[in-house]
C-alpha cells in the first residue's frame, strides 16, 4: 500500500515556505534602522511606555517628559552639562536685589509651530489655566514660589491679577515671588511651567477641561525644536523638525521616534538588533555582561534620586527611634551596591543625594551592627529576644525582592530578628503605603529639580508624601520658614543640613542608596550629557555615523 | 441553523450581563484606584477627578450608566489616556490583533494538520514519533520561552529577521506568529492524529480501499473530512483564544495590539478599559463558539441531519 502526502497538503507547505522565503527574502537589504537613522539624522529612542497624553499641565511622567521636552520650551534651559540656567524662550533676565522680581525679556523672533507670535501673554494665560484646580494639575506646587499662586490654586482668592505674573509689554515678562527662591529658574525649564497655544486649547475644549485632543497628532502646536509628526498608539511618537523655532538652524536631527519599551528585556534586544540607539533601561543582569564586553555602549551615571524605606512611625515597636536606628545600623549598605545591585549605585545615609546644588547632608549613621545591638538592647530586645512580627513591603519588582532579601539576611545576622516580605501590585503598594497599612516600606524619590528643598520639604507634618506619621515642628519650622528667609546661599544651606540632622536623628526613613541611571547608547549619539537629572536636550544631540563605524570596527 | 443561531444569541444576553457585573464589581473592589500615584495627589484634584469621570456617585448609579452606554455601544473614555475613548483604543488595537491571530491561526492549521495527518498515516513508526514528539515539545514550551529562543537564534544571531515591531520592518510579522501559533500547531496535530486514526480504521474507508481508490484520494475526500471535526471543534475557541491570549506575545515583540492594552489597564486601573476589553472578548469568545458549533454541524452529517442541530 503506498501511502503519500496528500496533495493539498503538499501545495500548502510549498506556499508556507514561499511566503516564508519572500519575507525573509525583503529583510535581506541589510541595513538597520540604526545605520539608516545615522545617515538621515534619525534618533531612535526607547522610551519606556505609551504617554498617557502630551498636556504639559497634566502629564506626570518620565517618558511623557522626554516627548514633551522635545515638543516644547521654557523662558529658561538648562545647561545640560553644569545644569546652570541658559536663555529659553528668554533671550535674558533681571533679579531684583532682594530676589523677589525676575524680569524676563522674551526674542522677539520665538513663534509656535503653525508660525504664530508667540510672546508674554501666552505665559501669563498658561499659568492661570495651569492653576485652574479642574485640570487636576499634579505639579501646580512647582508654581508656588510664585506670589499668591497657592492662594489662588486653593480659591482663597478668586482674582488671577493678584498672582505675581505680568505681562509688561509684548516681550517683558515680570514674574514676583513670595521669598527668594534660588532654584526659581530651574523650575522654570520643568514642563509643568511651559506655555500653551491658547488658540489651540480653545479649539478644542475649555481651557480648564482634562483630556481634549489638542494634543493629538495634527493638532498640537508646540514652542519647542521639534512638531509632532506622527502618534501611533503603543507603536511610536514621531517628532520632525520645527521650521518656526528660534534657534531652528541649530537643531541638527531631522526626527525622532519614541518607541514604548515597556518590557526591558525586549528592548535590550531592540538595542542589539540595531532598532534603537537608546534605551530607557538596562535590565540587572545584562549589566555585568556589557560590562565585560567594554564596548563603551553601557552607560552609568549619577542620578538624582533616593532609594530608601519607610518607617511606619505609628506601629507600636518601630515607634521607638532607637529601634529605627539600630535597624538603619545593621544594613550594610556597600554590599548591598557592590554585590546585589552591581550598578555604580552609591551607598546612602542620607536622604538627599550629595552634591545637590553644592549641598552635602551631613550624617552620623554608619555600618555599625555592634551599636545597632546595643541600641536594640536598650529598646528592650536584647539579641533580638521578643522583637515583634515586622515585615517589609515593596511593589513587585526583582531589584527591590533582592534589595529586601539582602536586608532580612542582615537583620537576622547581625540583630537576631526576624522579618518577613510582603510584595504588592504597584497600586495596591500605593494604597497600603498611603494609608499607612504598613510596618516598613520600600520607598523612593526622584528630584524634580537640584535643590535639598525638594528632598526636604516630604517630611513635613501634613507633606502628603511624608507617610511615615512623623512630625516634628521644629523641622517644619527650618524648612518652611528659617530656609526661605535665609540671607545666603551658604546660611540656606545649613539651615537644611541642621533640618536633615534632625530628620536622621529620629529617622522615620532609612536611607540605602543613591541611584544611578544606566542606558545602553549607541556611540553614533553625540552631544549627550549625562547629568543628574538624566535630562538631555534633543536639539543638541547629533548622529554621527562615522563614530558608529570607528565602534564597530574595534 | 438559523434557528440555532438565534437560540444561542439570545442566551449570550444573559452570560454577558453576568461577566459585567462581576467585572464591574472586580474592578472597583481592586485596593487601588485609576488616579493614585506614586507622588501624593491633593484631595481637591482626586475630586475633581472622580467628579469628571462620575466615580463620585453610589456605584450603582455608575453602573446603570454605564450599562446605558454600553447598549449604545459606548465604552466611555480612557482613564489612563484622557482624551481617548476605550472604543477608540480597541479600534486601535483590534486589527493589528486580529491580523496576528489570523496568521498564528493560518500556520497552526497547516502545520498541525499536515504533521497529524502525515503522522497517522503510519502509526507508531518514525514517520509518527517525530511529528509528535515535537506537538508533544510545543504544547510543552511557553511562548514566553519560545519568543525569546526564537528572536535570540533569527534576530541576534543569524540577523535574518527583526526582534520586534508589527509592520514597522519588514518581517517583523514572521516571529511573533510563530511564537503565538506553535502551541495551537501541537494541539491541532495531536488532535488530528488521532481523529485520523480512528476514521481510517472505520468500515467505509475499508471498503474504499477495497473498491480500489487511490490512497491520497481516500484520504482527502474520505478520511480528512471526519478527522478534521475535533480539529473544527477547536478553531472557535481557539481563535478567541489566540486574540485574547496574545499578550504574551505582544509584549515579547512590542506589538501594539488588544493583549498589551488589556494588560496595561488592570494595571493601571484603568475601570472603563478593563470592563469595555473583558466585554468585547467575551463577546468574541461567544461569537467564535457559536461559529464553530455551526461549521460542525455542517460538517457532521449525523448532526446536520439528526435531532442534534436543535441542541446548543
């Protein structure tokens, strides 16, 4: 009996291959997305997720930053090597001597994207509709420095004049504050205090109305380098070239594509594959393998933000401060960096990271388990003996379960107790955390701008980040009163190094360490800083292909 | 059948109405709500929040609203992407789901079929083994392994197609289809292999041989169409399957479909995105079964002709 493969089966595994060859077939061309966008000037960039919208009144994250940056502008930039303030859409500004009156004098020659003037009225209508308390701005604290700005925001006073921004003529823009306010210009440069194209907003919805479709592709009107271009959901966002932008003729990338990289894993494999020149992450255990590879693709760098744990302060044993120090004293903090995270992460014990704005946080917690002992004997726990059931909460995450693991190792080594991790969904995390349903808590904070200020002020009374129950009036005091007022940078700067003493004298927080930002990036991108705030600026960053090829060759 | 239809459709009233309340009750019994963020948010912007997406009402005033939408076929806006409907994002993703599914669906059925026929022509010899070992190796393996052991040998190392991406690059279709459809490939196989089995040691194949048919004959015209029932059977579900079980594959290749965005929202708490994907994939998953009980009715003639074309 000769038995065969029924023809049409035959014909259908023919086809399959064919189809299967032709494809393969139209990606033989050879060149990547990479080498193409090195030659045309195109940036690919991965950007961790789909941005929920590109409002600077409303958006709130990180990767919604990045398109927003490119898309728009400030009065003032940042340098971004010295992260000084450089002239934005303000060619230059005055300080009044007591620090109070910034005067800013706008180019006459800034237009938004469809060729309108663009000039200080449009910042005087931006900040009202970003105070208007229906839009349900996040970041309508960033404008609090500014005179009244709070008054209004919370409807103590109904009259928008009386909050300290005037348009003086066509270009002059005098803005007054409560108290000098020296990082006032950096926040400036946040997105949270850019300009808006009224017209725009108008067309489609009230100025006060979340989620119009202003922004969507072919309608937004941006200030910035670059226009929106194109916005495909979950697939890109693409930015080309703003012929009306002021500095226009110094922009030197033609466009680039945002890509959704929400899975770091494939996008290490989009970075290897020549789909993209930067990524938004590295996952932890490529670190070590593009280390040893020393291709110079993975970069590391100091970033501007605390990994640290929270201390519910209400919960009956940990409500002892020497209880919380003889924990925060038996964490060794350099194993933790060198042997679990393996980043370039820097130990911490402090809460703001060193060098921020000239300022060094003073801080007498060490490594000391023999101390830490001693502490918890004088608590009452000696050796451990009849400490309470603790346990560590963290959102799930594998760098934050081998961070906790490390640090119950510790604790049971040194301290003789035992503690146990709970892991939540990341809003379930946030739940708990906030309504304080906690023992210890993984925590952590990233600056919105280069100023102890704003690692300091989360730790007053009623600060809706503080979450931690403590309370301390005379902290509230220094950093509230005492720090504004203070006649000096340097006298600023000790008035918040006495406030964080206190802070870690008591503390409700237990720092471990610094971060780090780390990225895989393509040696074709030049012009890229690596500063704290890990904030680039598109339209100075260039390709060049030669660079990629040098790479290459080694 | 047209009958059967009707009966089958009006039963799907009730099973959808009983997979929105307890999604609806779900979803807003979930610690956690659409607007907590990791940055306190003041009280006043949580209100005027909750107040313009009508949180702020008795939950059963919200959901009788909401089932008003829902039969005008409105799924509301987006929490998480304000200023886009839940319609909008599904009309987004769908088709590029859609086209996946139809791909995995297209190389489960040739392969699955092609390997359980070839592999039943001559049981338990080596011709059988190999076939389904390897159904037996891809039932087994995830597509969470198999993406990434697929991207790593024909995207890293050999260069031949792209790691990621849906029509982006072209190729860039090719992994992610075999990724999502292999596992459906293996069941299809070994389902057809031993429908196969069983129709070609039934009488009238016996007394086709005898009558002297040639054998692919015999097979094609006689055999496929009995074996082939099972493997029917299974399509429907199997495709509301691979349009709702295609997150995985999704995410491994940062395609922009339904699985991704569906994902997101439980994530995100994202209450109308949630409910209006559950509602349409229930909805499909109804329509798919309903569709393959239809072509297997056809294809039965027991059934075509007997009482049970009155059964569900």
């Amino acid at each position: 009996m000769k038995q065969t493969i029924p023809p049409p089966l035959r014909s259908a595994s023919v086809l399959t291959v064919c189809l299967l060859g032709f494809a393969l077939g139209a990606c033989g061309s050879g060149e990547n997305r990479v080498t193409a966008g090195n030659r045309d000037g195109v940036l690919h960039w991965g950007n961790a997720s789909e941005p929920q919208g590109l409002d600077p009144h409303i958006a709130t994250g990180v990767p919604e930053h990045k398109i927003i940056m490119a898309l728009m502008e400030g009065l003032v930039l940042k340098d971004t090597t010295t992260l000084e303030p450089i002239p934005g859409v303000a060619k230059r500004w005055e300080i009044s001597d007591d620090g109070l009156v910034y005067t800013f004098y706008l180019r006459e020659n800034a237009r938004w994207s469809n060729g309108d003037p663009h000039n200080a009225h449009d910042y005087v209508w931006s900040w009202w509709r970003a105070l208007q308390p229906a839009l349900g701005n996040l970041y309508a604290y960033m404008y609090f420095p500014i005179k009244n700005a709070q008054a209004y925001y919370e409807g103590k006073i109904s009259d928008f004049d009386q909050v300290g921004v005037k348009a003086l003529d066509d270009f002059t823009l005098q803005v007054s504050l409560n108290d000098p306010t020296p990082y006032f210009l950096q926040l400036l440069d946040h997105y949270s205090l850019f300009p808006v194209h009224r017209p725009t907003i108008e067309k489609f919805g009230a100025p006060d109305e979340r989620g119009t479709r202003w922004t969507f592709e072919g309608n937004l009107v941006g200030n910035g380098a670059f226009q929106l271009e194109e916005w495909k959901i979950n697939r890109y966002v693409r930015v080309g070239r703003n012929p009306y932008y002021w500095g226009a003729g110094d922009v030197k990338l033609n466009q680039i594509y945002f890509y959704p990289t929400e899975n770091i894993t494939t996008e290490e494999r989009m970075f290897r594959a020549g789909q993209l020149h930067y990524t938004y992450e590295v996952p932890v255990d490529k670190v070590a393998v593009y280390q040893e590879k020393g291709s110079g693709e993975l970069q590391i760098y100091p970033y501007l933000g605390s990994y640290f744990y929270r201390f519910n302060t209400r919960v009956e044993h940990l409500s002892d401060r020497r209880v919380r120090r003889a924990l925060a004293m038996a964490v060794d903090r350099q194993q933790i960096t060198d042997q679990v995270l393996k980043a370039g992460q820097v130990p911490s014990y402090a809460v703001t990271p060193p060098d921020t704005m000239g300022y060094f946080p003073e801080s007498d917690l060490t490594f000391d388990p023999d101390k830490a002992r001693a502490l918890l004997t004088e608590a009452g726990y000696p050796d451990g003996a009849g400490f309470p059931k603790t346990e560590i909460l963290y959102n799930t995450s594998e760098e934050h379960r081998k961070v906790a693991v490390a640090i119950q190792q510790m604790w049971k080594q040194y301290l003789n107790i035992d503690v146990t991790l709970l892991n939540q969904e990341w809003k379930v995390y946030l739940d708990s955390e906030t309504n304080m349903d906690y023992e210890i808590s993984r925590a952590s904070w990233i600056g919105d701008y280069v100023d102890p200020n704003n690692f300091l002020d989360m730790w007053l009374c009623n600060g809706g980040n503080n979450r931690t129950g403590w309370c301390n009036p005379e902290y509230d005091r220094l950093v509230l009163e005492a720090a504004p007022k203070a006649s000096s940078h340097e006298e600023r700067l000790e008035i918040f190094k006495t406030a964080e003493k206190m802070l870690l004298a008591d503390m409700p927080v237990l720092p471990i360490y610094i971060y780090t930002s780390k990225h895989l990036i393509n040696p074709a991108i030049r012009n890229f800083p690596k500063n704290i705030l890990n904030q680039p600026s598109f339209k100075d960053i260039y390709l060049d292909p030669s660079a990629a090829r040098v790479a290459e060759a080694h | 059948m047209l009958r059967f239809a009707a009966g089958r459709l009006l039963q799907a009233i009730p099973v959808l109405l009983v997979v929105i309340t307890a999604t609806f009750l779900l979803v807003h019994s979930a610690p956690g709500g659409p607007f907590s963020a990791e940055k306190a948010v003041p009280a006043e912007v949580i209100k005027a929040l909750e107040a313009q997406y009508q949180l702020d009402q008795p939950l059963w005033k919200q959901y009788v609203s909401y089932l008003g939408d829902i039969v005008n076929g409105n799924f509301g806006p987006s929490f998480k992407y304000p200023g886009r409907s839940v319609n909008e994002l599904i009309a987004a993703g769908l088709p590029i789901t859609a086209e996946l599914g139809l791909y995995a669906m297209l190389i489960a059925v040739l392969i699955g079929i092609s390997a359980g026929v070839f592999a039943s022509l001559r049981p338990n010899t080596l011709q059988d083994y190999v076939p389904m070992s390897a159904a037996m190796l891809g039932i087994c393996m995830p597509s969470f392994l198999l993406g990434p052991l697929l991207v790593l040998i024909f995207g890293i190392y050999l260069e031949w197609l792209p790691v990621s991406g849906w029509g982006d690059i072209p190729g860039d279709k090719i992994l992610p289809s075999i990724t999502l459809g292999a596992a459906y490939a293996a069941y299809i196989a070994r389902l057809s292999r031993g429908q196969m089995l069983e129709v070609l040691s039934q009488d009238y194949i016996r007394t086709a041989r005898a009558k002297g048919l040639p054998e692919p004959l015999i097979v094609v015209k006689h055999a496929l169409r009995g074996g082939l029932i099972p493997v029917v059977a299974f399509l429907g579900p199997a495709f509301a399957g691979l349009l709702g079980g295609s997150f995985v594959v999704e995410t491994i290749f940062q395609i922009p479909g339904l699985g991704r965005f569906y994902v997101q929202a439980a994530f995100n708490r994202d209450y109308t995105m949630i409910l209006g994907m559950t509602i349409f994939f229930a909805s499909l998953i109804i329509l798919f079964n309903l569709l393959s009980d239809m072509l297997a009715i056809w294809l039965n003639p027991k059934l075509r002709h007997g009482s049970g074309a009155a059964k569900p």
